[in-house]
C-alpha cells in the first residue's frame, strides 16, 4: 500500500462535481489503523479532513519540511501533501498490474500533467531505457515542451511506494514530489 510518512489512502472514488472537474475521496489509514475520512471540496474549497486532520497534518508539514516547501500555508501543504498521496496510489496501480503481467520494473515520466509509463522484465532492460533517445523524444513530444516539471525515474520494488519525508530525508524521485 503506498504511503508517505505512514498516512495511506483506501477506497478512493473518484466523482465529478457540479462544474465537471474530477474530486477524489478515501478513507485515511495511519499505519493499518483508519484515522478519517478525506475529500476534496465540490465547490473548489478546501479539502475536508473528517478525523484525520491532525494525522494528516503531521505528515505534511514533515513532507513539507523535507521537500523545502516549509514556508507554505498549512492548509496548503495538506492539500498539496493529499494530492501527492493520491498520486502514488494511483501509479502504484499500474506497478502493481505490470506486476502480475511479470514486469518488475517501471520507467515512469511525468510533467505532473501527464504519465507516460513503460513496463520491463528485467532491471537492466529498465536502466538502459531510462537512458534510451527514443523514449526520450516520445516524453518530450507529450510532455510540457520546456522540461521544466518534467520528471523521469525507474521503480524497483513495490517498497519504493511506501516513503517518509522530513528534513533530515529529502525526497527521491518520484511523480508527486514538489519541484
């Protein structure tokens, strides 16, 4: 189960709003043990933190801290904080079914708007795609045309979803981390 500072995400459902934008809600778990319940807001508000607020505040400010963006509204850095959270489950859903097809290994790349993922068998195979100049221009013909947000990294292991972020441990590459 993917988590950040030990706050995971279960039973995501994703729904539209009344303007057509996409909301998404789940259960927080700290650890194995539910703490609350998490949406984002219909009407483009904040985020709605139903018994979790303190859990979940604990573990941004910590990714916040970790990740220089300590100086942000705290409002702010749980709503980003969720959004990363949701991110990684999401992306380890696609790991895991690239999993049972018997791909262990994952190129993935994005510009925080769109993911681009390629599936490997072998570790090797993965590193040297990472590296490889076709893939390279299929990221940049999708991806935002300054390379600024654009991120590209490999995934080994279903451990490497499962991350703790504070000051003394900065963040690895990974599709939800701030820039």
């Amino acid at each position: 189960m993917a988590s950040i500072n030990g706050i995971s995400l279960k039973h995501i459902t994703f729904f539209r709003d009344h303007e057509g934008d996409t909301i998404a809600q789940a259960n927080v778990y700290k650890g194995n043990r539910k703490v609350g319940f998490w949406t984002q807001d219909t009407g483009g508000g904040a985020d709605v933190f139903l018994d979790c607020y303190d859990a979940v505040q604990k573990a941004a400010h910590d990714f916040a801290e970790g990740s220089n963006r300590g100086n942000i509204y705290e409002a702010t850095k749980m709503e980003l904080f969720m959004c990363c959270l949701l991110d990684l489950t999401e992306e380890e859903k696609v790991y895991r079914h690239n999993m049972k097809a018997g791909h262990a290994h994952m190129l993935y790349a994005t510009d925080g708007y769109h993911c681009l993922s390629w599936a490997f068998a072998d570790r090797q195979a993965c590193e040297d795609a990472a590296r490889d100049e076709k893939i390279q221009k299929e990221i940049e013909a999708v991806m935002d045309k300054d390379g600024i947000n654009r991120r590209k990294y490999t995934v080994h292991s279903i451990e490497d979803y499962n991350v703790t972020v504070n000051a003394d441990n900065p963040p690895q590459a990974c599709a939800c981390w701030w820039q």
